[in-house]
C-alpha cells in the first residue's frame, strides 16, 4: 500500500471517529434529558401526593367520606386519578368510577430506587403511568392514598420528538459521512493525479502537463510546480545547449590540434628519410616525435573523457547484454604481446548490460597503469560474483602507491610521478576515464594499496 492510501484511509478513520464521538454525545444528551425528565415528575408526584394528602386527612378524621368522595371527583377530568382505601382496602372515594381495582401494591417502578436510570426510562414508556402510593394514619386508623398519572400524552410528545431528533441526527451523519467521503474521493483523486504529473517530471518528462485543480489545498503548490519544471526545462535546455557547445568545442579543437601534429609527423617521417642527418639533430627529431605522439595521446584522451562525461548525462543509455567473462578474456589477449604473465581468476560465468567497448576501455586503461608502473612480474584480473554484487579486481604485486596519493589517483591530470609519467607517455587522465565509465554503468571504483607489496583496484556493479 502506497503511503499516501495509507494517508487518505487514515484520515477516512479519523473523520469516522468523528462521527462516532458525535453520535455518542447525542445519544448521551437524550438519555440525559429522558432521566431529567423523569426526575422532575417524581418529585412533583410526591408533591401533589402531599398536597392531597393534607386536603383529605382532616375529612378522613370526621369520616366525612362523602365531602372526600366529592373532592376525588373534582379530578375526573385531569388525567391523575385519585383513590382512598380503607385499612380493609375497601374504595372509598375514586375520581373516576370506572377506575376499579385492587390497591396498588408498591408504587411505580419509576420511583424505585434500585433501578437505574435507563430500565426506570423503558418502565415508564411501557407502563405509560406514574403510580405512587402514601399510608396515611388517621387517630390511628389506617388509610391509603392511591395517586396515578397518566403519561401516555406526554411520554408520547416526548418519544415522537426525540425520534424526530434521532432522523435529523440520522440525515446530518448521513450527510457528513457522505461529504466525508465525497471529500475524500475528490482530494484523493486530484492528489493522485497530481503525484502522477510530479513523478513524472521528476523522471524527466517535463513536458508532463499539470493542471491547475480547483482544491485550494494544491493550487498554489500546483502552480509553483508547473513554474518549477518549465524553468528545470529552461535550464536544461541551456545545459544542453552549453554541453553541445562544449563537445562541439573539443572535436573542432582536437581536429585543428591533430591537423598541424599530422603534418609534423609527416614532416618529421620525411626527414628521418635523410641518411645525411647528423646524430644530434636526429635525437632532437626523435624528442620532438615522442613529443608529439604524447601531444596526440592527449588530444585522443580529452575527447573521450569528454564523450564519457556526456553519456553519463544521458538517461536513454543503449546498453545490450554480453559476457564480461568474455570481453575480459578479450582485453588481456590484446596485452599478452608486451606482458606474458596476465592471469584471469573467475567463480561464475557473469553476463551485464552495458557498452562492452567502453568496459573494455576501463579495463584496459588499469592494466596499462599495472605495466608502466608498478613493476610487478605479474598481474591478476578476478571476476568474483556475490548475491547481485559484481567485482572486477585488478591487481599487481609491485611497489605500490603511498596513502597521500590514493585519494587523487582518479582526478583529471593528477599524477603520482609526473616525471615518470611524462617520460612513460602518460597523460594523467586514463583512471578519470575508468571512473567515467564505471559511474555511466551504474558502478564504483576504487583502490587499495600496501606499498612493496600489491595494488588493487576494484570495480563493482550492483
């Protein structure tokens, strides 16, 4: 899963707990209110109860059952109902006669105290009426006050608006949940098309059109991105066009370079031909032949360092496949006219991807520095392969390189012993090509070295 899926369906669960939260709350408000309410009709219904209580103790004192019976009647139109029992639990007065019954045993469940708030809420919708009962002593006779509330009014009021409530939250989570994921699609959508043009431009496609979306969230960098690839591809173009001076340059330089040395070394070649030369000028002719051969040697180097300097800025390299095993065996068999002793060591049979040429070139250009000037009797070149790691070693066994130039062996120019290099013919610039070639396949280079006893540079591929 891409990190930024797993950032859209983080933020989907982040909104989803919202919701969650939000309807907890509400649900806890309703039943908060439910128990309010329930609390304030208990209370009053012992009020009224008291209030009743003290209007017809003092008839139940003379026994005036009649005046009570007529108090009780008074109420036949309320929705409480009155009843008087007797200590035999006899009716004495009742506000509606139809009203008959046993005595109610206990009062409602409402108003008991060992039921919590939620089961007192399903009692009171079930039984739709508030009952509360009160013993009444009266110069020691026994009586019982029965008072009952009907509720089915307005518990019904209550439940028609609270289910009025749960549809409008219902609709209202609907509807965030529906915005939640209508604005989730659409960021990620925009998001990913997005990412998709800045990848792609990040590949080198600047040419990728980014349009503006209209999600405040990504205008603004949307249009500093686009601002930003039109001046990568102005920038590039004018790199392009300096490294197309620059090569240009060189082969135009080389070529007027090579033009004068070609006609020196005809020169040179036609008076050679004159047996009357004397022995000083010849030596003097032989300096400057030498001279200009370096001089040519170095023109060929600067033009290919240069080459390999320009594919190494070109991501559409044509590499094909090939056998490094054999383009080794290849390269040392083009050396073995001027030094026998050239061993090939290998534990795997390797095929690569790349130029063979310019592999070829790379290794020969270590071999060339292992002859001129190590002074070994012998050289060994070792393919190893481990896992997907590929190491191509070449090593000698001669005076090797001190500590304070290995750090600059592979800088343009750059010479452990330049009056040695200068008489050898080298230009100083043959390991800056290898570590050219070895960078333009995807490589590294290195070198290692135990003066008097062996040198190694090693090349890997991954």
């Amino acid at each position: 899963m891409k990190k930024r899926d797993i950032y859209w369906l983080t933020r989907l669960l982040q909104g989803l707990i919202i919701v969650i939260v939000f309807v907890s709350i509400s649900l806890v408000n309703i039943i908060q209110f439910n128990n309010s309410y329930m609390d304030e009709e208990q209370e009053e219904m012992q009020v009224f109860t008291r209030q009743i209580e003290w209007v017809v103790k003092p008839y139940l004192a003379k026994k005036d059952y009649l005046t009570v019976k007529k108090y009780a009647e008074d109420f036949k139109d309320e929705d409480i109902t009155i009843r008087i029992f007797d200590k035999n639990k006899n009716l004495i007065a009742t506000s509606k006669p139809d009203y008959s019954g046993e005595l109610s045993k206990e009062n409602s469940r409402i108003l008991r105290k060992n039921y919590n708030k939620w089961k007192t809420y399903k009692h009171s919708i079930r039984d739709k009426k508030l009952v509360q009962v009160k013993d009444i002593d009266v110069n020691g006779q026994k009586y019982s006050l029965e008072v009952t509330i009907s509720e089915a009014d307005v518990i019904g009021t209550i439940l028609k608006g609270q289910m009025s409530l749960m549809v409008f939250f219902g609709i209202c989570i609907l509807a965030l949940l529906w915005g939640l994921l209508e604005t989730f699609h659409r960021t990620k959508v925009t998001f990913n098309k997005f990412e998709d043009s800045v990848m792609k431009i990040a590949n080198g496609e600047l040419d990728t059109p980014i349009d503006v979306p209209n999600l405040e969230l990504l205008e603004e960098l949307s249009v500093s991105v686009k601002k930003m690839a039109l001046r990568l591809k102005n920038q590039i173009y004018r790199l392009t066009q300096l490294e197309e001076y620059k090569s240009n340059f060189l082969q135009d330089i080389t070529h007027e370079i090579k033009t004068p040395i070609t006609a020196i070394n005809s020169a040179i070649e036609l008076i050679e031909t004159d047996s009357n030369i004397k022995a000083g000028n010849r030596e003097c002719l032989d300096i400057i032949h030498f001279q200009v051969q370096a001089i040519n040697k170095l023109v060929n180097d600067i033009l290919y360092l240069s080459e390999t300097e320009v594919a190494k800025t070109d991501e559409q390299n044509h590499f094909t496949e090939f056998s490094l095993n054999s383009m080794i065996e290849k390269t040392i068999g083009n050396f073995l006219y001027m030094f026998e002793d050239i061993n090939f060591i290998q534990n795997a049979e390797i095929r690569i991807n790349g130029n063979e040429e310019l592999l070829s070139r790379a290794l020969s250009n270590l071999i060339i520095n292992a002859i001129k000037y190590s002074g070994s009797d012998k050289i060994d070149v070792i393919l190893n392969k481990k896992d997907n790691r590929i190491e191509l070693l070449v090593r000698d066994y001669g005076v090797g390189i001190a500590q304070e130039h290995l750090q600059h062996l592979f800088e343009r120019f750059y010479r452990v012993d330049k009056a040695r290099s200068r008489q050898t013919g080298g230009t100083g610039l043959g390991l800056a090509i290898v570590k050219n070639i070895v960078e333009l396949h995807g490589g590294e280079v290195s070198v290692e070295s135990i003066p008097q006893k062996e040198t190694t540079f090693k090349i890997v591929f991954l």
